[in-house]
C-alpha cells in the first residue's frame, strides 16, 4: 500500500481531483461520510485526511509515503521530507499586513503577531528588523487592531479577511502554494511508485 496524506478541507478536495484524473482514484472517498481513511487495494493505495498543518509530520515521520502540504507549513516547520512538485493549486502568498496608514518606527522594536514565528523571525532577520513576535493561532487579524501587535505576518489569498478589517498588505514575503511532499525512506524504497504518481500529477497540473 503507498499510504498519501490530504489536508483535510476544500483544498484537499480539489487536489484529490487532481490524483483522481491522474488515475490515482478511490472511489470510496466521494462517499460523504465522516470516514478518515480510504483504500484502493486493486491500486494498491490508501488515502487519509489529515488536518493541513499535520501533514508534514505524517510524511516525515512515515506514517504517510507522500502527502500535500502548503508551502507555508514547509517553510515554517522545515520538516525533513522531500518537495517533489508544486501542484499549483492552494494558491496564496505570506505577507506583512497592517493599517493602511502603518509607519515603520525604526526607534522601537516590531511587534508581529502570526501563527508562522519561523517564518516571521526570518523575514525581519533579512531585513536586520528587531521584532517581538506574539505567536497566536487564529483571527491574526484582530491583534493590530486591538493593539496587541503593531503588524501581523499571515496568509492572504482574496484579501477579504484584510479588507474587511481596515487592514492592507504592506509587503509580501513569498508566494504559497500546495506541494507533493515525500517520506525520504518512503522516496528511496518506493521510487518507481512515487515517480508515477509524480509524472501524473505533473502531467494533470499543466493542462
Ligand atoms: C486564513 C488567514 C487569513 C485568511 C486569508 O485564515 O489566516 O485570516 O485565511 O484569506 P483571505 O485573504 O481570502 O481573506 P483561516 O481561514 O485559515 O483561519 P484562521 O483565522 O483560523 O487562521
């Protein structure tokens, strides 16, 4: 069995279209129930949903042989796993947001509130930025205009979330998207099976 992790969730959905059309398919996952895991035997595949930001640690750890993770949770977490294609879906971008009127007081030290620290402590390291990060875990918005954080650094897809709250992007750090991640072991034993896959969805993602 090649056992692949899916975020659980609208994008899983619609990357498991993309294994699906690839020929990956297991019809028992259209099913609407409240079942996590799925197999193929004739496929010789077992699907699972996991929350998105546990699907690294599944691969790493090699509960999962593959699986798709945003680039966001790569980058923060820094798993020990393979990147071995950009789906091209999931499409978002890291970024600085705060009042549209935001002045950058060089005298006194940033303070950033984000679920992703990592990222947040890299970026200001960059730019030679001291910052004071305030990790939180959701509603990031809501930290600068309580005056919790000067600025946050979060993930913006529409933009609705910012615009709604009288907050604008001030920078972007990087561009985010879904990506098929591989159990390092998993990739070495299993090569022939995981490269199919591969070739398959790299064949879907450019139609
Ligand atoms: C994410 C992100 C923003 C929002 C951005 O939050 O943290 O809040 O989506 O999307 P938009 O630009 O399309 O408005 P999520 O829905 O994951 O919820 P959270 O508040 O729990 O982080």
């Amino acid at each position: 069995m090649l056992n692949i992790a899916l975020p659980k969730g609208r994008l899983g959905e619609k990357v498991y279209g993309l294994f699906e059309r690839a020929g990956f398919d297991c019809p028992a996952i259209r099913e609407e129930n409240r079942k996590l895991f799925f197999e193929n035997e004739a496929l010789g595949l077992r699907y699972f949903w996991v929350k998105p930001s546990d699907v690294a640690i599944y691969v790493e750890r090699g509960a999962a042989d593959i699986g798709v993770a945003g680039k966001d949770i790569l980058l923060e977490y820094a798993p020990e796993v393979y990147e071995l294609l950009d789906l091209g879906v999931g499409k978002c971008r890291m970024c600085v947001a705060g009042p549209k009127d935001f002045y950058d007081d060089m005298r006194r030290t940033l303070r950033v509130a984000t679920k992703f620290s990592h990222i947040a402590t890299e970026y200001y390291a960059s730019l030679g930025r001291d910052i004071d990060v305030i990790p939180l875990n959701g509603s990031i918005e809501l930290a600068p205009i309580l005056g919790l954080s000067d600025v946050i650094v979060d993930i913006v897809e529409t933009g609705a979330t910012l615009r709604e709250n009288d907050l604008a992007v001030l920078e972007t750090i990087v561009p985010i998207s879904a990506r098929l991640i591989a159990n390092k072991a998993s990739y070495a034993f299993q090569n022939e099976r995981i490269e199919a896959v591969v070739q398959g969805l790299a064949q879907e993602v450019q139609k």
